[in-house]
C-alpha cells in the first residue's frame, strides 16, 4: 500500500539541539553536536565534527567483522518508493538514523552535505540541520524524530515487535525507551564529542577523516584540516567540557558506558529485551560514527560489557542498506 504524503510536509522537532544552521563556534550557543562552524579570514568553515568519527583509516577495531549484508525490504513491502538521508558522514545524530535504516534493511539514498555550503539542501527552507530524511515528497527532520516516524511505518520493525513479544511497547517500556534516547541526545553525544578531540593528535585524526569523507572541495579540505584539528582543540577544551561539566572526558565516557549497560541493558541482550530498541540503535549510531578512532578503541577495552553489547548490536544492525554500496 502506498500512502501520498503532502509534498515536503515537515516534521520540525522541538526537541533538538538548539546548535543555529551557521552553528557552532558559537560554541557559547549550543554545539551539541559533532559539528561546528567557525569563521577563518572571512571564511566560513563549517567542519563536521561529526567527523569526528570515522576516519577513512580503517584502523584496528576493537570488533570483529560480523557485519554481514542484510537483505534489504523490497521497495514494494514499503509504503513509500524513495528514501534519501542528508547527512554529514560521522555526525553521531546521522549515524542514529543510519543504524535504524540498516538495522531494518531499509534502502535508502545518501547525500553528502557540504557543511560550508549546505547547497545540497536549499529544498529546506527552516531547518538547516542533519540528518534530514525525505521520504518521497515528506521531509523529516531531526534523528530522533526520524527513528520515531520510521518505526512507525517500516513494517519489519512492527513484526518484528510481535513475534517475539518481549518488545511490546508497553507504556513502561516506552517510557524506558524515551529515558534512554533522550540520554544519548542530551548526555552520551556530549560526553563522546570532547573525547574524540580529547588531545591534538587526537583531534587531528578526526580531522584527517574530514578530508577523506566529507564533502569539501579541494582549498575547503586543505582549510578544514589545518584550523579544524586546533579549533576543535580548544572548543573542546575550553567550552563544551565546561558546558557539560566534564573534567575527565574518558573517565565519563566509560562510566556513562558502564551506566548503559548496567542500568539500561541491564541483564538483558539489549535495552529493548530481546532486541534492540531505538534507544540501543541510537547508543549503537553514536559509538559507530567513532569507531575507527582512539576513544572506541578505548572504550571497548576498558569496558567490556559495553564490547559484548555492541558486537551483538553489530550482529543485529547488519550492513548497510544504503544503496551507494559504502559501509558505515
Ligand atoms: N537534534 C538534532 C541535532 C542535529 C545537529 O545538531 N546536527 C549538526 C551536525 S552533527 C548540524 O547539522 N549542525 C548545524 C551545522 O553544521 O551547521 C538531531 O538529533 O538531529
């Protein structure tokens, strides 16, 4: 069944990060995010701190390959024919949204945002944020919100729900579910970002994988990889660890991943039971965007419980769906 949806009818969320479209270095404003813009001799260089995440270096993962290829939904069990993500590549609130769509194998479309320009989504009048999901003509803006709309109408994910039982949305579930998303936008990504910039070189690494996978031309590249790495630096150190109250952003990072798994896992396989719930793809989005650098690797040797989680959440999101063949 195929449903018309009115033409770019937008879902604005009113829970997002207050970051403005020309964000971050303003990062007195709100950088929640991976992402920030600062401004070099009249040039704005917005760089994806989002970045941050995956370098192109596939280094040593602390985490076995067992992502297989999923089988993607046929476009016709859908009820829509198009689904397209603008995204920055390791922005931790994209890749929230990229291992919903994977993990439900549903095919969709990327496009890389050029995060100086942003002219790959002029079609978006009001909100200038990533992720966006234009789904046929509807544009659904903000990760948490996408997750919430996708769930609601890719029929694996419902399914999947009743035949096992075990993640049935009962009111106290939800309400763990939400407690738990809630926490990955407003504390886990805050914790994250400051580590992955935690140290120069750490943050020259996040800002080597800019150059390789963001979507720059070649003087924004060179730009982005010479004053991102500092600027990012001292953001960091200077601002949104005092905004989040972080001293020692490793030690947080490996409580708050201990709290995961002890409180929101908790004896279960996930947080939703049985399977994963958004909350675990949203923790699980988070920690993959990272996956290739230092704090991951830390992570996963520092907490163990948190290693076993992932690598079944790896198991369960599977490859990507997306139809450009890239992993995430
Ligand atoms: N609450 C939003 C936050 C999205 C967000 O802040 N995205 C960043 C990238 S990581 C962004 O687009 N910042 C604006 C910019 O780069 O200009 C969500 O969950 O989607």
């Amino acid at each position: 069944m195929r449903t018309a949806y009115a033409p770019h009818r937008q879902i604005a969320s009113s829970r997002g990060f207050a970051t403005s479209a020309v964000s971050s270095v303003r990062a007195t404003g709100g950088v929640a995010t991976f992402g920030f813009t600062s401004r070099t001799k009249g040039v704005n260089l917005a760089v994806s701190t989002a970045a941050i995440a995956t370098s192109a270096v596939a280094t040593a993962v602390a985490t076995t390959n067992t992502t297989e290829t999923k089988e993607a939904i046929p476009m016709d069990a859908l009820p829509f024919d198009k689904v397209t993500l603008y995204q920055y590549d390791v922005c931790p609130f994209c890749n929230k949204v990229k291992a919903m769509l994977d993990f439900h194998g549903v095919p969709y479309d990327v496009v890389e945002v050029n995060p100086l320009t942003k002219g790959e989504m002029k079609f978006s009048k009001d909100y200038k944020k990533v992720p966006i999901l234009v789904v046929d003509d509807e544009q659904i803006n903000n990760s948490s919100e996408i997750m919430r709309w996708l769930e609601e109408k890719v029929p694996s994910a419902m399914q999947l729900k009743k035949k096992n039982g075990t993640n049935k949305s009962t009111s106290k579930q939800s309400e763990k579910e939400l407690l738990w998303m809630k926490w990955v936008d407003d504390r886990f990504v805050h914790v994250v970002t400051p580590n992955i910039y935690r140290t120069l070189g750490e943050a020259f690494d996040s800002f080597d994988y800019i150059t390789v996978r963001g979507n720059f031309n070649f003087f924004e590249r060179q730009a982005a990889r010479l004053s991102g790495a500092v600027s990012m630096y001292l953001i960091s150190q200077n601002v949104l660890k005092k905004r989040h109250g972080i001293e020692d952003e490793r030690k947080e990072l490996f409580s708050d991943l201990n709290k995961w798994t002890t409180e929101a896992v908790g004896g279960n396989a996930f947080c939703g039971g049985s399977n994963p719930n958004l909350a675990d793809l949203a923790v699980f989005g988070v920690l993959r965007a990272v996956k290739t650098f230092q704090t991951f690797e830390d992570a996963m040797a520092e907490c163990p419980e948190t290693k076993t989680w992932y690598k079944r959440m790896e198991i369960e999101v599977g490859g990507a769906s997306r139809s450009d063949g890239i992993e995430n």
